[in-house]
C-alpha cells in the first residue's frame, strides 16, 4: 500500500509523502481549479436597472417584476473569460477543485450527481495518483442548487440572537452537502458590517465583532459535523471599503483590524476548527489581502495556528494584475500569492499555471511550492479523497430531497425567530375583523424574502423571471390563512419604479381600509442587478425608488399604518416613524418568511428577533455603527449632524414585557489575568411566554488609546414562561476587556471597566465597576475569545 492511501497515519504525514512522490507540475495541479461553463460565452457585466419595474412584460403578457440583463454570478465573470485553462489542461495532471456543479445552472440532483461523477472519474484518470478533486459550492443561504431549502439570509442569523439554531441550520446544510458528493461549502461570511450603504450587508450577520463569530463559529461547527468543511470569508476587513462600494479599497488602523475586524476569524479558528478560509478583494492601505503574508502566513497561520487551506475569492489572484497591479504579469501574481500564503486558486486555473516558470525564475521555491500542495493533499486525505478504492458515487444519493420538511422546520424556526418588531402603538397584533390594504412590491414577490446568494436570485434571475424552483409561499395567502378579516392587495410600486394608476389604487385601498399595511424592501441580485446583494451598493440610506413616496402618501390618508421592511440592510426610517402605527423588520427571512411575517403581524408568533444593526434616523450623517468612540456619537457643539440610530444595535419589542433586575458583580475587582462573574435576573412580567435577548456591555472609562463607548461582550437569548423568571450569569475573564495598545501589542489594561446587561446598547442598567489590577498585561496568543453564559431558574425569595 501506498503511503499517502494509508488510513492509520496521520493526514499530514500521508500528505507529505505524495507530494514528495510528484513531479513539480503534479504538485501545481493540487492548486489549480476548474469551473465547467460554456466556453466563449459572452457574460456581461449588467448595468443598474429599475428593479420591479411593472411595465416589464415577458411574451406571455406577465408582469416579470424585473428589467435584467443576463448577468454574471461572480465578478468580472466576462471579463476572466479568456487566458482560463481548458478541461484538457486544467485535469492533464490532476486537479485541486472543481467549482460548483450544482450552483453555475439549473440541473437536478440527478444529473448533477451523474455530471460530477463524470468529472471526477477523469480527473481521477488523467493523474499518476487516481487523487480526485475537492468539489465546492455556494451556501450561504442553504445549499446554491435548484430545488434546495433557501434559508434566511445572514443578517437575519443575526436578528435571532440563537447560535445553537444556526448551527442547527448549518448542518442540515451540510447534510445535503454531503449527501450529492460535496466536500467543501463556501460560507460562512465573517465581515463586521461598517457601513450600511454596502450591498453585501445581507451577507453578515450584524455590526459586532462578538455576535458574528459566534454565529459564524457556530455554522462552521454545523456544517463541519456533517464532513463538509466550511469556508470563513472574506479575509479580512472586505466590508470597510470606501464609502461602502463593492472592492473599494480600505483605509484601516491597526485597532480597528485587531479590534473589529479579525476576532470572528480568530473565533472561527480556534472556536469553531473552520477548514478552509477565503481571502479578501480588499487592499488595506495599499497592500492586497491576496498577497499579504502578514495576513495569511503571519496572522492566520503563525498566530492563529490555522493549519487548513487558504482558497481565493473567486480571480483574485488575476486581480493582482488586472485591478490592484501590484503585479506585472500572471506570473508575478501567481508567485505572490502562493508566498503570501493563498494556496488554491478559484474559480479556475490562469495564474497558477505560470507556477513552473516562477520557480524557474526564482519567484518562488520548491519548498513554497510543496508546502501549500501538503496543505491542499491534507485537506484530501481529511475527507477521504486519497482513500484506496474511493469512488465518486459511494455513499452519494442522486434522489436527495434538497427541501425536505426537516429543512423545512429549521427554515421556518429561523424565520420565526428572526422578525423584528421595532414600534407598535396597540396596533399589533392586527384585531381579527379588521378590513387590510396592503401595498408595495414585497407582498407580491416572493425572491424578495431570498438573499442573492439563494439559487432563485444568484442564478435563475438571469432570464430576468420569477422563477424559484421552490414552492414559497406568498404573503397574500398567508395573510388571508392568518387573518379572518377582509384583505385587499395593491402592489403601489415596484422596487424601483411603478406605474401612477398603481400607486393611487393602493393609496385609495388604505384610505379606505381600518388598517393600512405596506410592504416595502429589497429585491436580492448581483452587480446592479437588485437593490441589495453583492455590487449593489448605495448612494444613501433612503428607501429604494418610490418606495418613500408610497409610504408617504398612505401615512397621508390617516389610516393606522403598518409598515413592513424586508430588506437586506437597514434603512433610515427617521422621516416615517413617528406616524407609523408599527414597524416590522424581516431581514430576507427565506422560503417561510411569508408565514412568519403574517403569524407576527396576527399575533400567533410573539417576535424575539433583535436588531443585527442599528436603524439609522436620516439618510445621511450616517453610517456609522454603535462601535463609536465619543466623538463618533452625538454630542452638542460638536455637528449639526447627529449619528445617533432610530433603533440601536440589539433593539427589539415582543408582545411580552420583561425586566432585567438585581445585577450583582461576584467582586470589585480583578486580576489583569482573572475574572469576575456578571449576573442579573430577567423576569416576563406578561402573561404571554416569550423571549429576551440579554446583553452583556462592556465600557473603559480611561484607556490609554481610544475605545469605543461600549461593545458587546455576552449574549444569552432567554426563554421565559409567563411570569417566569431566569438568573443570567456571564463569566467575563480579564482577556474579554484586552484591546490593542499603543505599542500595538493587545494588553490588559490595569483601571476601571463597567458592565451593564441591557436589552439593547442603549438600554442598559446602571453600570457595576470592577477594578482591574496588577500590571499592564501584554496578552499572548490563545486569548479567551468568549464569555461563557449559564441560564438557570431565578431564585426564590426567602
């Protein structure tokens, strides 16, 4: 038996001999990729459209809801055409990836099982080792196929507040995954949002650093229980571009990138175990995240101890050449990469097949060479791949059910758990009898509850139709089922333009209507094919097309009125608010969204989601999120312009009522490497079960460089039984209070902290002291990274 086919030895040892067995080409072949497209197509890139324009009108007469070009599902698909490697090159010698079989067209799990067993049947051919190739997909908002369970973007993992729900999700995800031969999923994303105008806000899970790697970490720990490894991306500080434009560079301080932007990925490594990473487009002052050591060797590896693989954002490493030109040439490019530390490149081999003439020109070492193909040969032996005799169809089941009623419930408790509700004057839940108007474009568009990277939106709105693949229901008939009354439906505008005579039939209908609610949101695409979505980035936070206008004019008639946002970033809301009668926030809540949107508004789920992200007051003066230093949040004599939100981060009403009481530290004091225990009593003084988020806030009066005013450091979602009540107890070591010094090194500053728990960032209780003592503590690698949290039954009084 071969060394490398050997089970009983350690992965990386099998890994080392093969290599040692290949020639120099062999080894480049475990870098390389392929992605199975038409070749020539002419993929371009789509101009900006009116989104939901209802004068668009297919053959057959119906209204399509969309003006969209045939579109690119990667960026600068079109022009990365040419200079790819072919099929017969790219497998000649091996092959590292094969990208998205499932995700690029409409196939069925059938034809896609028997396509990939095809391909890995040459691949396996056509090299001296039989070694198959890592098989990739998308699956950010469930498995990216046709026919597959679109669950709730990410931003609205984040309104749940529930990690244990989202690892729960995640392996259902990898279930299916696994079960049609996919080894690796390219989720979860890990970005710290930092400006709301970005499009791929709906990607993230919120604004703090500690809810996104908990929720991140938890995903990678779902989908890798299922033997798919997980992807954490976009590495790093991708979400801090310029004004908030897809791939604008990024101008960050060393603290905001060790404070704000690694701890997810740090949490992913050494929380979660995460497999594989995905580099960043993003240049940080100057340097692309594709060739950076320091990033990827320096921090990742040598701090982080990360031992996986290192995979590109799709052409990033072309970009070296083409867009950041750093590089002069493929070659160049290629070279720096594999140095920084990037060892596969995706979607397909161009650069990486100049590997031998790097080497040959003294670019790159053989021993550079060799070490990212052990890494990639590792990951293969993890999963099976350099096993004697594995074969592509074994344990893979081309009848897989890829929306089956399991996911189902995962969906449909994940949407329930993640709706907002932001305001409510009595007005919910709507009384049984009361005669609806509901307006906007969400009522009548069901990819509006899908994010632009669910199969629906990523692939099949190419032809510019409503096709989903999937039986989702509408809120038409989910009001209808939840509510006895009369309803009436008129869509009012689309999510960009409309016609006149729709917008008056809708503003008639509330006028009148008892109740009038409006639908308004986003419509998830790519690259200007949507109003939010990856490339579809905005000028302001003011709400899409005549949208505002539609708001306006219903608030006009006097009707109570309900506003319902779907989006997939937050929108500033200031201008409305105070005439609204309730305001529900669902952030792209998947394939069940319908249900539970109607099941809040009628009462029959009590909403526990909590805001991600702040709503933002105005359009403008913003973005900004609630990580501020004082003189980012308002203070008189300072600006005319006020930052601070409408709604802050972790807001959120149920129609249960709860208070957080008895807050006791366990001393005032504590070692620069001790801890101190935080606990206080949440109790449901309703009589209605519901849930509260608890937050933990921690603020450093006098620091030696700038800290924010406050950041999260805990969090514990808390199931209440009506007039229960629950003690909360959060472990907060002295490492959880560390930030980055001036010397740039991170420390434990020796003063004064405050902890209060909070069922927001600005609701919070008075805040308990603890004194940090000892001396300044520089703190090493292998930092506490969490604040463990204990729920148990309130103690009774004496």
């Amino acid at each position: 038996m071969n060394t490398w086919n050997d089970t009983s030895l350690p992965d990386h040892e099998r890994a080392t001999a093969l290599v040692a067995a290949m020639s120099r080409r062999e080894k480049i072949h475990q870098l390389a990729s392929f992605w199975e497209r038409e070749e020539g197509a002419q993929v371009p890139a789509p101009e900006p459209v009116d989104v939901g324009d209802p004068g668009n009108v297919e053959d057959d007469g119906e209204e399509t809801g969309a003006s969209i070009p045939a579109h690119q599902v990667a960026p600068m698909a079109d022009a990365f055409t040419v200079e790819r490697q072919g099929w017969e090159e790219s497998a000649a010698d091996g092959l590292g990836h094969l990208t998205r079989i499932y995700g690029t067209d409409p196939v069925s799990v059938a034809d896609g099982v028997a396509k990939l067993a095809r391909l890995q049947r040459e691949v396996v051919s056509r090299n001296a080792f039989g070694i198959p190739a890592i098989v990739h997909e998308e699956c950010l908002t469930g498995f990216t196929a046709l026919g597959a369970t679109v669950y709730p973007a990410a931003i609205a993992w984040g309104a749940t507040w529930r990690p244990e729900l989202v690892e729960q999700m995640a392996r259902h995800i990898g279930s299916d995954l696994h079960a049609v031969g996919v080894h690796q999923g390219l989720a979860p994303l890990l970005d710290v949002v930092r400006d709301y105008r970005w499009g791929r806000v709906e990607e993230t899970c919120g604004e703090d650093p500690y809810l996104v790697g908990t929720l991140g970490a938890a995903y990678v720990r779902g989908l890798q229980s299922q033997g798919v490894h997980a992807t954490v991306k976009h590495f790093v500080a991708y979400p801090a571009s310029k004004a908030g434009r897809n791939h604008a560079p990024v101008s960050m301080g060393v603290r905001e990138l060790e404070d704000v932007m690694l701890p997810p990925f740090e949490m992913a490594v050494r929380e979660g175990g995460v497999a594989s990473v995905m580099n960043s487009y993003s240049d940080i002052d100057g340097e692309p995240v594709a060739a950076s050591h320091h990033l990827l060797t320096g921090v990742l590896r040598e701090r982080w101890g990360f031992a996986g693989t290192v995979v590109s954002d799709y052409w990033s490493v072309r970009f070296l050449q083409a867009m950041h030109h750093v590089a002069g040439d493929y070659t160049h490019a290629a070279a720096f990469a594999v140095r920084a530390g990037l060892d596969v490149e995706l979607p397909e081999t161009t650069c990486y097949s100049h590997l031998e003439a790097a080497v040959d020109a003294g670019l790159l070492t053989e021993a550079e060479l060799d070490t990212a193909a052990v890494r990639v040969l590792t990951q293969k032996a993890q999963l099976g791949l350099l096993d004697a005799g594995w074969e592509p169809t074994a344990g893979v089941d081309p009848q897989r059910d890829l929306d089956s009623p399991g996911n189902r419930a995962v969906a449909r408790a994940m949407a329930e758990e993640s709706v907002i509700l932001l305001k409510n004057d009595g007005v919910l839940p709507l009384a049984p009898g009361a005669r609806l108007a509901v307006s906007g474009p969400v009522w009548e568009d069901v990819r509006s509850f899908l994010g632009c990277y669910s199969f629906p939106n990523h692939v099949l709105s190419r032809d510019g139709g409503r096709t989903t693949g999937l039986d989702i229901g509408d809120l038409p008939d989910a009001l209808r089922a939840a509510h006895p009354g009369e309803v009436t439906f008129h869509q009012g505008t689309g999510f960009i333009d409309g016609r006149t005579e729709d917008f008056d039939a809708a503003v008639a209908a509330a006028a009148a209507a008892e109740v009038a609610v409006v639908t308004l949101g986003d419509i998830a695409g790519l690259f200007g094919g949507g109003t939010s979505g990856e490339g579809c980035d905005v000028v302001d936070l003011g709400l899409p097309g005549r949208q505002g206008e539609l708001l306006e004019a219903v608030l006009a008639t006097g009707t109570p009125t309900v506003l319902v946002l779907v989006t997939g970033r937050p929108y500033a809301l200031g201008e409305y608010a105070d005439r609204c009668a309730a305001i529900v926030q669902a952030f792209m809540p998947g394939v069940e969204g319908a249900d539970a949107i109607a099941g809040v508004l009628t009462g029959t789920i009590n909403p526990s989601g909590r805001l991600p992200v702040a709503i933002p007051n105005g359009r403008g003066g913003q973005p900004g999120t609630y990580l501020a230093a004082p003189l980012a949040w308002h203070a008189d004599g300072i600006s005319n312009l006020d930052p601070t939100p409408l709604y802050p981060f972790g807001y959120g009403l149920s129609y249960s009522t709860f208070t957080l009481t008895d807050p006791v530290i366990s001393g005032a004091q504590m070692d620069v490497d001790g801890e101190v225990e935080y606990a206080v009593t949440v109790t449901n003084t309703s009589d209605r079960a519901g849930a509260e988020v608890v937050q933990l806030y921690l603020s450093d009066p006098v620091a030696e460089v700038v800290r924010p005013l406050k950041a999260l450091i805990g969090f514990a979602k808390v199931d209440l039984e009506a007039g229960e009540s629950k003690r909360v107890t959060f472990t907060v070591h002295a490492d959880r209070t560390s930030f980055t010094g001036l010397d740039r090194r991170r420390i434990v500053e020796p003063g004064l902290i405050l902890l209060a728990a909070g069922t927001s960032s600005e609701d919070r209780l008075a805040p308990l002291a603890v004194e940090i003592t000892g001396v300044r503590r520089v703190v090493g690698e292998g930092r506490v990274l969490t604040t463990p949290v204990a729920v148990t039954p309130a103690p009774t009084a004496p």
